[in-house]
C-alpha cells in the first residue's frame, strides 16, 4: 500500500512562493502517477498538477490553467519525494492541499481528476494573504 505525507504549507504574502513536499513509496513501482489536488472551503477539490511516470518512456506533466506557468511539480526519486513549487502565490490560492497517488496505469486525459487516484495524504494547509 503506497503512503503519502504532506509537509511544506503555511503561509505567505501575495506574491510569495512556497514549496510542498510529499514523501511516498510509490517510486517503488515503475508505473504511477502522482498529483496535487486542493480544496478551499465550500468548493469542490480540484486538481492542480499531475506527472505520469512510464517505465523507459519517461515522464509527463499536466497543470490546471489556473496555476500555469506559476506553479511547477517536481520529483526526487532518490528521496522517494514529490514536490509542488508554487510562486507568484495568489489570495485564491488559499487551500488545503493534498497528495494522490496511483500506481500501474493512468489515464492521461484524466491526470487531474479525483477519480484516477487511489490513495491519499492527509493534506496541508496554504493560506495566502493579500
């Protein structure tokens, strides 16, 4: 059973930047794929960022148009650790935010979608001020 654990929120100013960690052993399959997902009270959790991982074909990225080009997701298998830079941090970005997982296959036209995962962390907490 893959684990996953956040750590990295806080807060920060407009403008700011802060970077989320989630530790996880799903760099243990050769498959999976792995997102950022966040949900700001009363609205729905959404998606924010997503990379797919295939054996010998590398990796792909997905980003909600929201957080493009302001938010970058990373990974260091080495530290079996998944990471979301977010700069240019905005009052809307205000959430919790959580870690997914699945491994094996993943549907690409689906990477930001709640329903391709099967595993998650139990979230932490950005807040933005302006």
């Amino acid at each position: 059973q893959v684990q996953l654990v956040e750590s990295g929120g806080g807060s920060a100013q407009a403008g700011g930047s802060l970077r989320l960690s989630c530790a996880t052993s799903a760099y243990r399959y050769t498959n999976y794929c792995m997102g950022w997902f966040r949900q700001a009270p009363g609205k729905e959790r959404e998606g924010v960022a997503a990379i797919y991982n295939i054996y010998l074909a590398g990796t792909s990225t997905s980003y909600a148009d929201s957080v493009k080009g302001r938010f970058t997701i990373s990974q260091d298998n080495a530290k079996n650790t998944l990471y979301l830079q977010m700069n240019s941090l905005k009052p809307e970005d205000t959430a919790m935010y959580y870690c997914a997982a699945r491994t094996g296959t993943c549907n690409r036209n689906l990477l930001l979608h709640q329903v391709t995962y099967d595993v998650w962390g139990q979230g932490t907490q950005v807040t933005v001020s302006s």
